[in-house]
C-alpha cells in the first residue's frame, strides 16, 4: 500500500470515529441521566458507586418504637433490596463512652450513611430509660458548645413518638434533633412528631413516605418494581402438638421463671415469677371504685430494689376474653401447637413466645386482645376475609384514605381488637398470622413500688387502682394487669383471716424491677415537699418508710411535708393509719390532705393544700428553709394533676416572692435541672 493510499484511510477511520461518537451522543441526549443505584444493587452511574448504609436507631419504653424501627427496616429491604444495607438498634447500645465512635464510623469522606433515630418520651418529657444515656450525653455535648462541628460529617433525621395531651410533648425527640443539628448534623427531613393521643398510626405513615421520597432524591435511588406489603409474610410457622407435650412444656416454663434468676438481675426479657404473700382491698366498702395493696415475695431470691423505682407485672387476660377470642379464631381453647419463625422471616417478626402451648395459655399470657388493633392488624385481617363488604371495610379502614374512618370506628371509641373480631366473623386468620401481626404481645404493666427494702428486704410492694369502666361502644373496660391482681384479694381478709385467696395461693406472677431516678435526697436531713393523690402517693409510702428506718439506725430527719388527696375520707383514703402514725412519729412533718367530693359546694385538689401552705413551700423552693437542698415531688396523672400543681408552683412564686411569670418559670425550671423538682407521672 502506497503512502497516499495509507494517508487517505487513515483520515476516512478518523472522520468514521468522529460521525460514530456524534451519533451516540444524539443518542443518549434524549435518555435520563440521573444518578442511581438500582435496587439489584448494580452500579448504574452513581456518583460514590457504593451502596447507601441506613443505621435505625431506637429509643423505647413499652415498644413501640422498636417495633416502628423494625418495620422501617422491613420496608427498606423490601423497596431497595441490596441498594441499601441496613443497620438497627437499640439506643441503649449506644452509651455515652462510645456513642461518637458509633455515630461517625462509617460516616467520614465520601461514605453513604444515613441516621434515623425514632425516639419516645416517657413520663414528664423525659427519655425513656434505655436511651436516657445517649440522649443525655448529646444534650450535654450540644450545651457545651465547645464543638458544633464534630457531625458536621452525619446526615440524620428522627421520628418522635409522644402524646399531645402531656405537657413535654415528644420532648426527648426534639431534644435530639436540636442536639444532633448543634453539633454540626445535617437533617435529611425535618423532625416529625407522631401523637399518640389519636394519630400515631397515620403519623409514622406520612413520615415513612416522606422517609423514601427524601431517600431517593438525595441518594439517588429507586424503588423496586414489584413491591408487596408483606403483611401476609408476617406470619409464623405453626404446627400442632400434643396437649400433653404442651401442658409439660408450660410447666417447665414456670419453674425456670420460678428459679432464682441468674446473677439476682430480672428484667422484661427475663422476669421472676413470684408469690403473692398479701393482697387487701384498700377502699372501704362504701366506695364504688377499688384500690389493692399487693405484695410480693422476693425472698430467697438476691432481688434488689430501691424506694422509687418501678416494678413490672406481667398479667393475664381473664377467661371469658380468651374464650371470646378462642371463639373467633374457631378453634377449641385447648387446642396445642407450636410456633416457629420462617426462614424468610421479616425484620417486625419477634421471636415467638414459648411453644408448645395450648390456646388458652397463648390467648391469657401473650395476647393484647383488650387494646385497639393497629392499622397492619387490620390489613392482616382483611387478607383473610371470605365476606366481600368485610374485606372491603378492613382495607379501608388499613389505608390511608381511611384515616378518618379508622379514627371514628378504631381509635375515637377505643374499640378493642376482640371487638373488632368479632364484628368481621369472615375474617378469621391462622394462628400464624394472628400471633404475627394481627394481636400485639401483652406487655408489662408498670407500677411505683410501695415500699422500702430497708422495712422488709423480701417483700415488694404495689398500689393498684383497679380498672374499670364503660367505653364508648358500650363494652365494660377491665384493666388487664389490675383486674388480674385483684383476683389475689380474698373477701375473707378484712381482719386478716385470709391474705390471699384460697384458690390464687399457688399462682405465681412474672414480675421484674426497673430503675428510676426517683429517688430521696441522699443527705435525710434535707427538707422534702411530697405531692401525690390517689395511687400517686404509692412511691411516698416507700419514702416515709425508708425515712423511718433512716431515723431508728439513728439519722437526722429535715422536714417533710406530704400533699395527699382522695375523694371522700370514708371511702378512698388509702393507707390512712400509716400516715396519721408517721406524722404522729415525726417521720412527716405535715400531713395536708384534699378530698374532692366531701362537699356539694367546692372541689377541693392537691394544688388548693399547696396554695394554702404557700410560705412552706415558697421557703423550701428559694433555699431559706435547706439551703437550697429542699426537693418537690410529683407523682401521678401527668395529664392533669400533674400541670396544675406545676401551674401552683408557679403561682406560690408570684404571689410569695412578687416574681413575673416568666421568672416564675425560670425558677421551676432551675429546680429541675438542679435535680430539685422530680415527677413520677403517667
């Protein structure tokens, strides 16, 4: 080939190479060129080319935000398959000498990660008890201000589970969102608040919509085609056994929680099964409502517990609702099976509860068959139905057009899930399904423990107001764990004759201790003020008994001064000898005591008795009387008691002390944060 001939093909090649990449850009101009990771995991053109790395983090009391965050994680692995790998736990993990370490790791240079945090409150505005050490440890870093950069490096976002009708309302979740942004976090969404007063189900709903909307234009990522609910996946394997197997696997069950527990500690995953020594009616005959003294014996067992802190009682659903829900499911009440997760289990499938089992162990112990069923429960349901106008009606009420509906049928009139059973018959799931996700696990009950180890170091004590009461749908609503301790009181024991019933003596009940912070001043010399009516006046009773073996071993006692209210003195003033003998002993200092209906004219409250003992109080807030060292206690309903003794508070500081409202505020709110004004409320 001459030169000519080799320059002349040459200069064709290259004219040819340029047509060709003209061509494919024309081509691809008209394509979308977005950035994204397809949910098979593939690389389609991401920036970063990685997977994004979701971490959920929980913060729960009773469980609902863990169960929340399992569901979120479910639904991501279902949307985006291996696009996204997910991460959960409980906030508890994260303690504050390794809560950076596990906030940033991962979370530096060009790395994908995302933070959501579901956070509840509990009691006043306060953290629950697990996630109170993160949250704390944040509020504190956040304060110092000293490094507002350190997560400049961390996306978040955080879902708050609360009640709108307290008065800190999802106050520990805006506290991390406020804490996690001063530190140099970016929010990913702003922070959403779910109200657990009537729209929690809808709130978690919208938020999780937002959650993938914000996911996937900020990550670049899609959702996969065929998406399905899962909710018929939320399901156990179940199999039949033997009411004989059955029947001896129940009693192992109770004697393993019978033993003493490993290393004297129990908790809500392992709980003591303990006797009840003593259980008495505390109102008299005259009244039309019921309060009971219940105690348990710990004896023998290395239990330990402290005045103030909280005792958990598993109870169980009496007999006539097991039936009824035994009724529903069309099977016998003695019918035995064994329950076991699937190998695809989804992430909001919990380990099951012990099996074998007959139904009417599962139904009495494990079954939430008394509370208003969830939306999944709902739609768990209408997959099931036969009837087409029920299948309809449970799909919309599941949905998001029936969140008014859900509200008007479900939530408004607290219709129970045993309610809801039995007005849709067609609807009858398979043991799997229902234990699955129709029925919650029945949780612990949890109650201010009414006396002080160093009394009697075997004996833990409770206070319950019995439950009971007509709901709008017309059902008599009978508290599950109160209903079930009274059982224990015998008719017999007025004069002590009997402490127990005669049938309930072989009964044990599951109980475990939980810490609190509520606790006495640990210098007894200290002025105390103690308000509680009613069973708030339970952890008091701990108090006064823990000051009263203080001063036997010889202790100097200050002043304490005890606000107590009831309804009428001749019907529900519990434990009424024990105080008028403590004020008698000078273990209280006063004793001033309100009874609302004693009269036709004027209710009188707990905030009345402390505005008329205004200087005592005003004297023990400003330090004049302790020296600044004085502490006030609350204990009982958050939703009103509770405000209006703190609207007292304030009213005995303006009215004493001159002070501006504003001020007034201020110095309620220095009392607490100085650990001087403590509340215990539900």
């Amino acid at each position: 080939m001459t030169p000519d001939v080799l320059a002349s093909a040459s200069a064709i090649i290259l004219l040819l190479s340029l047509a060709a990449l003209t061509l494919l850009r024309v081509l691809s101009s008209g394509k979308d060129t977005t950035h994204k990771v397809r949910s098979d995991g593939e690389d389609k053109g991401d920036v970063d080319g990685h997977e994004l790395k979701l971490v959920i983090l929980y913060g729960t009391q009773t469980g609902t935000s863990e169960r929340f965050a399992k569901e979120v994680e479910e639904e991501v692995r279902q949307r985006y398959g291996k696009a996204v790998r997910v991460q959960t736990s409980d906030l508890e993990a994260v303690t504050s000498d390794r809560a950076e370490d596990v906030l940033l790791e991962g979370s530096m240079g060009d790395a994908r990660v995302l933070h959501v945090f579901l956070q509840s409150t509990y009691g006043d505005g306060e953290p629950t008890d697990a996630s109170s050490e993160f949250v704390y440890w944040a509020r504190d870093l956040a304060d110092d201000g000293r490094m507002p950069d350190l997560f400049k490096a961390i996306t978040y976002c955080v879902f708050g589970l609360g009640n709108s009708s307290y008065e800190h309302y999802n106050a520990a979740a805006k506290l991390v969102d406020k804490s996690l942004h001063a530190l140099g976090a970016s929010r990913l969404l702003e922070l959403h608040l779910g109200d657990d007063d009537c729209t929690l189900e809808d709130d978690f709903q919208g938020w999780r919509e937002a959650l993938w909307n914000a996911m996937e234009t900020r990550y670049g990522i899609c959702a996969e085609d065929n998406l399905s609910s899962g909710g018929e996946a939320r399901s156990y394997h179940v199999s039949t056994a033997s009411k004989q197997d059955a029947v001896a696997a129940e009693r192992l069950e109770s004697e393993a929680m019978s033993k003493r527990p490993i290393s004297s500690l129990t908790s809500q995953f392992s709980p003591y099964a303990a006797s009840i020594v003593l259980a008495k009616e505390l109102h008299s005959k005259a009244s039309e409502r019921s309060c009971v003294h219940v105690e348990f014996d710990i004896s023998g067992t290395g239990i330990s517990y402290q005045h103030g802190d909280h005792l958990g009682v598993f109870a169980e659903n009496m007999f006539p609702v097991v039936q009824r829900a035994a009724a529903s499911l069309k099977l016998p009440v003695d019918h035995s099976f064994t329950l076991s997760m699937p190998d695809d289990a989804p992430a909001s499938l919990t380990q099951p509860f012990p099996t074998p089992c007959t139904l009417r162990t599962a139904l009495s112990r494990y079954a939430d068959l008394l509370n208003p069923p969830r939306k999944i429960a709902l739609a768990a349901l209408a997959s099931v139905a036969t009837d087409a106008s029920e299948k309809a009606r449970l799909e919309h009420l599941s949905s998001t057009a029936g969140k008014h509906e859900y509200a008007s049928y479900i939530t408004d009139p607290s219709r129970s899930l045993i309610e809801v059973l039995e007005a849709f018959p067609s609807a009858v799931p398979s043991l799997g399904l229902f234990f699955g996700a129709v029925s919650p696990r029945l949780a612990p009950r949890f109650y201010s423990i009414s006396s002080s180890p160093l009394v009697d170091p075997d004996v833990i004590t409770a206070t319950v107001a019995v439950v009971r009461g007509d709901t709008p749908t017309g059902r008599l609503h009978e508290g599950v764990a109160s209903t079930y301790l009274s059982r224990f009181v015998s008719s017999n024991n007025a004069h002590g004759e009997e402490k127990v019933k005669p049938e309930m003596r072989t009964e044990r009940v599951p109980i475990f201790v939980r810490s609190s912070t509520f606790k006495l001043p640990s210098d007894p010399s200290v002025p105390i003020v103690m308000i509680g009516p009613g069973t708030g006046y339970a952890p008091f009773r701990g108090f006064i008994q823990e000051r009263s073996a203080l001063a036997k071993s010889g202790k100097l006692l200050g002043p304490a001064h005890l606000f107590f209210g009831c309804r009428d003195e001749s019907k529900d003033h519990i434990y009424q000898a024990e105080m008028t003998d403590a004020v008698a002993s000078k273990t209280l200092s006063s004793m001033n005591v309100a009874y609302s209906r004693a009269t036709s004219d004027r209710k009188l409250y707990v905030q009345d008795k402390l505005m008329s003992a205004a200087k005592v109080i005003y004297d023990i807030m400003k330090g004049k009387v302790g020296g600044n060292e004085g502490s006030i206690y609350v204990c009982g309903d958050a939703k009103g008691m509770a405000r209006d003794v703190h609207r007292a508070l304030h009213s005995i500081l303006m009215s004493e002390g001159e002070y501006a409202a504003h001020e007034a505020e201020e110095i309620v709110k220095r009392l607490a944060d100085n650990g001087r004004y403590h509340k215990d409320v539900w």
